[in-house]
C-alpha cells in the first residue's frame, strides 16, 4: 500500500508539468476549477459509506453483496440529486464563464460512477484486500500517465480532454475489484443478516459530516480562489498543491491502511506508533522537496509557475502539520468514535474558510496555503488530543519521536529491501 502511495503522488508530478506546459497558467486553473465541484459532490453523496464499509465488513465480510446493493443505490440517488445542484450553481462557480460552466458540468457527469468505485474500495479495505486497492492505485496512475502524455505529444491536450482523462481513469481501474462480487466468505451462522443497512447508515451519518468537512477544506481553493482572485492565482496554487500533496498522500495511504487493519483489531500502541513513524517520514520528505523546489519548479512546471515556490514551502509544512491528525482520526473512526473525527474535521473546515476569505483577496495563492497550514494544524491538535483520550495513550506518545522509532524505520527499510531482492532473484 506504502509503496503504491507513492507511486500517485511521482505520477502527479510527472502529469502536473505536462498540465501545466500544455495548459498554460490560465488553462490550468481552469481545469482545476472544472474538477472541484465533482470532488464534493462525491464527498457529499458517499454519506460516509466507504468509511463504513470499512468499518463493518472487516468483521462481518460475509455481508460484502448485500452492503454493497444497497449503498450503491444510496450514493447513485444521491450522487443525481447533486448533479442536477451542480447544473443550478454552475453559473457562479465558473465566475460567468460558460465555457468553464460547461467543463464543471461535464466533470460532475462522473461523479455517479466515482462513487460507485470508492464503495468498491472501502468494502476491499473492510476485507484487508490491499492487493486489490494497490492494483487499482497503480493501473489509475498509470492510465492519467499514459493518456496525459499521449495527448500532449501529438498537441491536441486542452481542458476538455484533461477532465475526461482525470476522471475516466479512476473509474476505469476501479475493475481490481472484481474479486469483491465472486467466492464471499462463509457466512458466520450467528450472524441473523438483518440490520446491515441500517447500520452502514448509522455509521456513515457520523463519519459524513466529517468526510464533507474534510473535502471542502482541500477543494476551498479551486473552488474559491476563481471568484475571490483569478485563475491565474489558482494555477499557481494547484502546482504547490501537487508538489506538497507528495508527502500527504503518503500519510493518507497509511491513514486507509491503519482504519482498516484496527477496525479488526484495535491496538492502540501500534496507532501512536504509526503516527509517529508517518510524521517523521512526511516531515523528512517535505525537507527534501522544501530544499529543492527553487531549483527545479521553473524547469519543470514552466517559467510562469516560479512564483508558487512560497506557497509550496508553506504548503509542505501544512502536510507535516496534518499528518499526526490523519492518523489520529483513522483511530477514532476505528474505535466506533466517527463523531469525534468528524467534529475534528469540521474544525478544519471553519478555520480554513475564516483564513482563506481573510488571506486570498489580498494574497491570492499565498493566503490559500497559508489558511491550509493553519486548518492543519487545527485539526491535528483537536485530533490526537480526542484520540489520546479514547485510546488510552498520551498525545506526546502520537507526535513526539523515540529512539526505537529512527531503528524501527531501518528495519522495516531493510525488510522491504530484501523482499525486492527476493523476488527479482525468483
């Protein structure tokens, strides 16, 4: 899963160069913008069933057919009634641009089948089938590579195909799960099968808000920075984003991972420990990239795109803020305490949107990023303070490094390092 992780995050910045080259600053704002609304559309119509897919069928995955029948019915009523919103708000989220309108429309058109596939992979993380969710990260990277660089070879990448590509390809990829719908696992004769619904919903409904929550704090930017700046701002801001969201979508992996493997099996020294060893990895990583940036962001990106080199910087810092509270939410979803997380999240979101309508109208991308840093840090604070108290472990033992955590890391490194070898040498 780790290593997967990673590979979303080099292929964004692979893909983000060519965007940016083919684009221009302006069309790549305009992109980003397109993509926004589809992003809380799906984060609105899940209602949290991912999440509670996860959360139930790791120990009931006999009950994987039925949950998935009737959540998939849920988000597709859902995902419409949002979809017919997006056409009324389209007008004012494009800032009176009827081409862009036209482009936010299209892209919230996969928003149905987007929600189809994040069902798939919550019941696959229920179901601790990490192959599966790795295969579906790699082929979807793959497939935004492939096509993305493609298109712009041959000179015929603009705004439109990009939203097509970005959105296909997830929907694609989302066939590693076949396995999901074949062979279920003997069911347990104790278990009545009534009350799978109504619990996947209970759970949801709490967690909800929070996965709301969560998406309009990353989206706020492409979706307000148009109206309260211009694109130009939010070209340069979707570039530090995908520079900075190296290390987060890192962080985000090991989140999916640690919600699914201790809503099996809670062990609250392996969660504090986990959020130890992922901040330092994420903070190590931000320094790199932090140290690096000013000389290769021009290069890569195109000249027009320097000036985001201070908003990355602050950006990165967001992501280690935001690692301890990823980690520490994962654990409150995990322990039955959704709420919690979700109250966290909604934390973010309010601080975010107080700094971001402070700082955008006069700083443009530099005040998005530095509203990202301080939602951050909200939220890991609120985070891990609530998880320490449900799980029983002081809020140091979540943030502050050990000794046994740097040997710990060498270790793993060296574990993984010789599985490679193995496997080449077969």
């Amino acid at each position: 899963m780790t290593g997967t992780s990673l590979l979303v995050p080099v292929v964004g910045v692979v893909t983000a160069p060519i965007l940016a080259q083919a684009l221009g600053v302006a069309g790549r704002g305009e992109a980003a913008a397109a993509l926004a609304p589809n992003a809380l559309v799906v984060a609105t119509a899940t209602l949290g069933l991912p999440e509670a897919l996860t959360y139930h069928l790791a120990t009931r995955p006999w009950a994987t057919r039925r949950a998935l029948v009737s959540t998939s019915v849920i988000s597709t009523l859902l995902g419409a009634l949002c979809f017919l919103c997006t056409l009324l708000w389209a007008g004012f989220l494009s800032g009176g641009d009827g081409e862009l309108a036209d482009l936010i429309v299209l892209a919230t058109a996969f928003a149905v089948p987007t929600l189809l596939v994040n069902l798939l992979r919550g019941a696959a993380s229920g179901r601790q089938m990490w192959g599966a969710v790795a295969a579906e990260r790699l082929v979807n990277s793959l497939l935004r590579l492939v096509a993305l660089g493609c298109l712009a070879l041959f000179g015929v990448l603009d705004v439109r195909l990009a939203v097509i590509v970005m959105f296909s390809a997830p929907i694609v990829a989302g066939i590693a799960y076949w396995k999901l719908l074949t062979h279920p696992p003997e069911r347990d004769l104790a278990d009545n099968g009534m009350g799978v619904t109504p619990a996947l919903l209970g759970f949801g409904s709490r967690i909800w808000l929070g996965a709301v929550a969560s998406m309009l704090t990353g989206r706020l930017s492409q979706l307000l920075v148009t109206p309260l700046s211009n694109t130009e701002q939010l070209g340069l801001l979707v570039v530090a984003i995908t520079i900075s969201d190296v290390p987060f979508i890192v962080a985000t992996a090991v989140r999916d991972v640690m919600f699914g493997v201790n809503s099996r099996t809670a062990d609250a020294a392996r969660l504090a420990t986990t959020s130890r060893l992922a901040t330092l990895i994420g903070f190590s990583g931000s320094a790199a990239l932090a140290a690096t940036v000013p000389y290769w962001i021009g290069p890569v990106f195109g000249e027009g795109f320097t000036g985001a080199t201070s908003a990355t910087w602050i950006l990165l810092l967001a992501a280690v803020a935001n690692v301890p509270g990823l980690i520490a939410g994962a654990g409150l979803g995990a322990w039955g305490r959704p709420g919690l997380r979700s109250v966290a999240l909604v934390i973010a979101l309010a601080t975010n949107l107080g700094a971001f309508l402070l700082l955008v109208p006069p700083l443009g991308a530099l005040g998005a990023a530095l509203a990202g840093l301080i939602s951050g840090t909200a939220v890991s604070v609120f985070a891990v303070f609530a998880a320490a108290r449900v799980v029983g472990v002081p809020p140091a033992r979540f943030v502050i490094p050990r000794r046994s955590d740097f040997a710990l890391l060498v270790s793993e490194g060296q574990a993984l390092l010789g599985k490679v070898r193995r496997r080449q040498n077969q």
